[in-house]
C-alpha cells in the first residue's frame, strides 16, 4: 500500500491509497476485473469497500482510491486490503496498516 502525501489526519479527504496484487513477488495481472475494490478499516469497526480504479490498465496489478469527504473520521491505525473479482476466481491483497492523525 501507498499513500500520496505525507501524513493522513482525520477528516482529510482527497487521499489516494494504492495497492498492488502480487503473488510471490510476482505481479499479478488484474486488467480482466470485474469487480474492483478497495476495503479500509478504522480501528475497532468493520471495514468498509470502495470502488477502485485501475492505476494503468490493470496489468501492473494496481488499484487507487482517493478518499472522499467523511471517510476518514477517526484516528488510529487502520487497515487497507484490494479486492479484485474476475471470471475465473476472486482475490484479495494482502491487509497493511498505516495510522490516521488526530487534529488539534
């Protein structure tokens, strides 16, 4: 996982989180997806998917989300994990962790 910017604090909207699908270190090519998501979960409730959008066309094995306004209401360590559907199976990325800032 990626974030652009350098801190994430609560209530910051227009974030782009990244995840990549890779299968032993290998990329796995997800341009055949149906279904595209990606799942964020603050601490102590249950995650919450959102639509992703290929990073290039899908062969690079990335996804992005950029955060809208009330996402991100709490602050702590939360957890993203990509979700991607095609006709043969359904995937999931591996869960990472980054932390959310409180505000003053």
């Amino acid at each position: 996982m990626s974030v652009i910017g350098s801190d994430v604090h609560v209530d910051d909207y227009g974030t782009i989180f990244r995840v990549w699908f890779k299968d032993g270190g290998v990329v796995v090519d997800i341009s055949l997806a149906t279904t595209k998501d990606i799942y964020l979960k603050p601490p102590g409730t249950a995650s919450t998917g959102y639509a992703g959008t290929f990073i290039t066309d899908g062969t690079d094995g990335g996804l992005y989300y950029t955060s809208g306004a009330g996402v991100l209401t709490t602050d702590g360590e939360w957890a993203i994990q990509g979700h991607f559907i095609t006709p043969s199976g359904s995937w999931k990325s591996q869960v990472r962790y980054f932390d959310v800032l409180p505000n003053i």
